[in-house]
C-alpha cells in the first residue's frame, strides 16, 4: 500500500514537464547517465542531475554506479503505482462527468417541459 505521502512525492516528482522529459529519455533508451540524458533534453547536465535526484527521492528511477559512471533506470514498479493511480482517478472522474451530464440532462429536461406548459 501507497501511503498518502508517499503518492505526493510520486506526483511532485512527475509532474514536472523536465522530469517527464528525463522519464521519456530513459524509457525511450535504457538506462542512461545524467550527461547522456542532457544530450536528448533542453536543460544542463546539472539540471538533469537535480531532476535525477528528485526522481530518485520518490522512488521512480534507481541509479546504479559502474566505475566512475552512474547510470540511471527507470523503476518500472514505481512507474506502476503513478500508473493505476492515475487510472483510479481517470474512472472517479468519469463517475463525475456521469453525474453532471444526468443533472444537465434533467435541467434541460425540466426547462422544456416548463416551456411547454406555458
């Protein structure tokens, strides 16, 4: 189980438009390091380093050392959590938009009827 704090630094670590560039990076090519990674986004080594940092905090991508390089990965089971959590909100919402529409419905329904009846 996720707890409640632990799904906002999931979110705060993905929600920003560079992390989710990282993310892209490293799906798209495998683990990779943070110079590597600056190669294919528009921020410094420096800036990927901190977004990498960040990423790593929550949990989304683990950094492995070879010899002097650290190569980063994307924790798929991490990615997971985001992912069904996200699915989980995407149905609340749809229950919502259900919701909504039968009362839109039943006003334009009733201010029919009421134009009718006059």
């Amino acid at each position: 189980m996720t707890s409640s704090g632990d799904l906002d630094a999931l979110w705060a670590a993905v929600t920003d438009p560079t992390r989710r560039q990282v993310l892209d990076v490293l799906l798209a090519r495998g683990p990779a390091s943070a110079t590597t990674i600056a190669a294919h986004v528009s921020v410094t080594r420096q800036a990927v380093a901190k977004h990498l940092a960040v990423l790593s905090r929550a949990g989304v991508v683990r950094a492995d050392r070879h010899g002097r390089e650290v190569r980063y990965a994307v924790d798929p089971d991490r990615l997971d959590v985001i992912t069904r959590r996200m699915a989980e909100i995407a149905a609340e919402w749809d229950g919502r938009l259900v919701a909504i529409k039968r009362i839109a419905e039943a006003v334009q329904l009733a201010s029919q009827t009421d134009e009718q009846g006059d």
